[in-house]
C-alpha cells in the first residue's frame, strides 16, 4: 500500500479465508467504534466521523447504523 498517495489505497480487507489467527488486514486499516452518552448523541457521532474522515491520508471505507443500548 502507498500511503504517499491516499487515491492509491485500497479497502481494508480480511486476511486469507479460514479465520487463522495470523490472517490480518492490510497495514494501515483501523476499525473505530465511537460512542455518545452527553447532549446530542447524534450531532456528536457524526462531528466524530467527519473529523476522523478529515485525517491526512485517511479513507472512510464504511460507516454502521447509529445503535441505542
């Protein structure tokens, strides 16, 4: 993966199939779980996500339903 060039990554993908322990995803990839419990829950996730969006070199490759427990 050239992390020089941001158009040049591609998605974070599992490792081989099979579910081995060693199977990781490629270098650079990052699942992020964010949570709210203060004020506006919502407004506040998606600040969250579009600051983590703004990073250098940075790609958001899929965002989940909003979830309430």
């Amino acid at each position: 993966m050239n992390t020089s060039d941001p158009a040049s990554t591609t998605a974070c993908a599992p490792g081989p199939a099979g579910g081995a322990l060693h199977a990781w995803p490629a270098p650079g990839c990052a699942w992020v779980g964010l949570g709210a419990n203060l004020g506006d829950a919502q407004a506040t996730l998606r600040r969250a996500v579009q600051a983590l969006a703004a990073l250098p070199v940075t790609r958001l490759v899929a965002l989940s339903s909003l979830y309430r427990s």
